[in-house]
C-alpha cells in the first residue's frame, strides 16, 4: 500500500503529505478508467488559493475544481463546519428529519425567489430532478402529448442519459445513441429559432443563463425575456441551469438576477457544498408542488455532512463579503486582461463576475494552459481558442496580477 508520511515545510510551517506521485500516477493509469484526459500533476494541499503538487511545487488556481472550491480549498470556517459535523452525525437516509437539511433549505428559499427544494448529489442529478419536474408538470397541464423540451445548442446539463440529451453537443450524445425522445435544440440567443421551437407540446425551456462549458457565452437579456415571455403564453416551465454560474459566482447570488428573468425551476451543485458533493433544484410556484413521495429520491441527497458544508459556504459567503468581492475582483481581471500588454493577443473577453472566458486570436488555448501550469498557474481551455477562467471568490488583487503576469509570459 501507499505510505504516506508527512513533512514539514519550514519556509511556511506546513505539514504536508509525502506522496509518491509516480506510484500515484502507475496505479491511476492502470486502475481507473480513462474518462479524464489529466494534466501531469498531482496535489496534495490546497489553502485559500494556493494548491501544492507532491514535489512541494506551489500553484495558483484560477480554476477552483471547475467552480466549486468558491470559497478556496480548506476554508477555516468550511473545514470546522465540516470537522464538527463528521463527529456529530454524518448520514442518516431520507427517511428522517434532520437539523443541517432543513437549515440549509430554508437558507436558500432566504437567498433566492423560490419555495421549496429538493437535494441530490450533483448537477446532472439536480437537471434529472428539473426534467422529471416539467415532464410532470406538463402532463398534468396538458395531457400526455406534453412532454417536449427545448435546449440550447452548445449547452451542458450533464452525462446521465437525459441530461446528455439535454446537452446539445454531439461530442458528448454520440457513443450513447439512441438518446431520451423529446428533447430538440435551438441556437443560443436565436429569439426567432426559440419562437419556433416552442409550441404547446412543451413542457419546458431548459437554459444556462451564461454557458459554462460551452465556452463561457452569456444570455442576451432579450432572448431570456422572449424564453419567459413564451413559457407563460405555452405553459411551459422556465428552468435556469445554475449549476455552474449560481452560488455567487458572477457576484450575484443567481446569475438570473443579472437579467431580470426569474425561472420556475433552478437547478444547482459544483460550489453549492464547496467540494462536498451536493446539488439542489428549487421551484417556486405550482413547480414547487410536482413531485410527490417516491418521485425522485436519492439514497445520500442532502445528507447532514454535505448540507452542514453547503450552509458553511453561503454563511461565509456572507460573512465575507464575497459577492461583492466577486464583482470587483471580475472587474479588475478584465481590466488588466484590457491592458496594451495583453489586449493584441485576445480576441474577446466575456465575463461576468468571476466567470471569464478569454477568447484568443490564436489557437493557442491548449499551450497556454500547459505552459501556465508549468509556471505555477491554473487555467483551463475550452477548444482550441477559449481560456476559461473561475477562481475562487476569495481572490485578491495581489492574485490576479500574479495571475497576468503569467498570462503576459505564456501569451
Ligand atoms: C458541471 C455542470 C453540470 C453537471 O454537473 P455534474 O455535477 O458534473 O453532474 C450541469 N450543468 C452545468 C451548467 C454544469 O456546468
């Protein structure tokens, strides 16, 4: 087995596991199946946000576990909450009350426009529950013949089987033809294409309010307005996926407050338990009452150790003033990423609070993101064109110019 044993490192004073990267590495790629293409390094530390490798090699993140770690990794606060809770009860099923679920709940009803919620483990597993929403929604406003739902092309909702669906990328559905019926597609802001799309057979309009994987694409307001506007005429449910731009990451809460556009259903998870594996969908109105006992259920959803985690990280959200940090630490990343510098080298920046997709004149992204991780930066690449960047909530301005700087070097 692997012996891990610790070392201090006396520049800092940390205690640090000793991993044996290559043995890690060995038994990764002969064990685990090859789902990830991984960059070649392996962590053992994470603090605010910092990450070391084995070799003690220290990194910025600007990537945040793919918005997740919102609150940076081992947050004092997130870390009690989550110690205090493993020593106190850390699952007992669906079938009881418990303390953390329904403070949590009642939390995220305080934060948003909805009315009630209901727990699973991830994002794909928040859309699933969104989905079995709208289908059931629709069959009991408009009979059997109701059950189709539009997507947007160059979205992502996940990799269960409806929610690949849901994902109009072909990249992602191939291999796992046929897919769920009733689902089709229209292009991304595309008022007339959405117009056409939705008839009375719609149960629902599911959309990203900014498109994460797809690149980092944010909703024209006029298209999210024309998605309400034609979900109230059709009766048809409005969902925002805010899997990855929800929970404070664009310097708002909900991403939907940035356009005046409230859905019926909003689905939730990457930083809603900050690392601990949680995610959530909430409607509000008749949505609200769809599901039933024995609709969906999940054997670990909402657990106390996840839901205790997910209240640490809106309470320090909070506490710390992180929206607004958000919003001034988006601003400053822009500006700098604006400067004479940097500015010849990029295509387009679209960016919303800390949710940034860097497009670059050329088709350089997959480069950059090697050559900036060599030099101690996280990035991330979508295609050949688009940095993606998401860092923690907690970032500084002293990271963001050690940030560019690198940038500036690779670019
Ligand atoms: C990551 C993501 C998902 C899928 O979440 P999983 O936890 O990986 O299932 C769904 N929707 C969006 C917008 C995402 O970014």
């Amino acid at each position: 087995m692997l012996e891990t044993r610790y070392t201090l490192d006396t520049d800092t004073g940390h205690i640090a596991p000793a991993v044996d990267a290559a043995q890690v590495k060995d038994w990764d790629d002969a064990y685990v199946m090859h789902t990830y293409a991984r960059l070649p390094v392996t962590f053992v530390r994470g603090r605010g946000a910092r990450l070391w490798d084995a070799d003690g090699k220290e990194y910025l993140d600007f990537l945040a576990g793919i918005a997740v770690n919102g609150l940076g990794h081992c947050h004092p606060r997130h870390v009690r909450a989550i110690q205090e809770q493993a020593a106190t009860l850390i699952h007992t099923s669906n079938l009881y009350h418990t303390a953390p679920q329904a403070e949590l709940a009642a939390k995220l009803m305080q934060i948003s426009d909805f009315d009630k919620v209901f727990f699973c483990n991830s994002g794909a597993e928040a859309n699933e529950a969104a989905i079995k929403i709208a289908r059931k929604y629709g069959k009991a406003h408009g009979g059997a013949g109701k059950y189709r739902i539009v997507t947007a092309e160059r979205s992502f909702h996940g990799r269960t089987l409806a929610t690949v669906t849901a994902t109009a990328q072909p990249k992602y559905q191939e291999p796992f033809a046929p897919l769920v019926p009733g689902f089709s597609y229209v292009p991304y802001n595309d008022i007339g294409a959405l117009e056409a799309a939705v008839t009375d057979e719609t149960c629902a309009v599911l959309l990203e309010p900014i498109q994460g994987e797809g690149g980092v694409y944010p909703a024209h307001k006029p298209f999210l307005e024309a998605a309400r506007a034609l979900c109230d005429k059709h009766q048809a449910l409005l969902i925002f996926d805010e899997v990855q731009c929800g929970m404070g990451r664009t310097g708002k809460w909900w991403a939907y407050q940035h356009f005046g556009v409230v859905p019926d259903v909003m689905t939730l998870s990457k930083s809603l338990g900050g690392g601990v594996p949680i995610g959530a969908c909430l409607a509000r109105g008749d949505a609200a009452e769809t599901l039933v006992p024995g609709d969906p259920g999940s054997t670990f959803a909402g657990n106390p150790l996840a839901a205790r985690a997910a209240l640490a990280v809106i309470e320090t959200i909070e506490e710390e003033h992180l929206l607004a940090n958000a919003h001034a630490m988006g601003e400053y990343l822009v500006h700098r990423l604006s400067e004479p510098k940097l500015r010849p080298k990029i295509k387009d920046i679209r960016a919303v609070g800390l949710m940034l997709g860097v497009e670059l004149v050329q088709p350089d992204a997959k480069r950059v993101v090697r050559e900036a991780l060599e030099r101690g930066l996280i990035l991330n690449a979508i295609g050949d064109h688009i940095l993606r960047l998401l860092p923690p909530l907690i970032i500084t301005k002293e990271d963001v110019d050690e940030a560019m700087d690198v940038l500036s070097a690779v670019l």
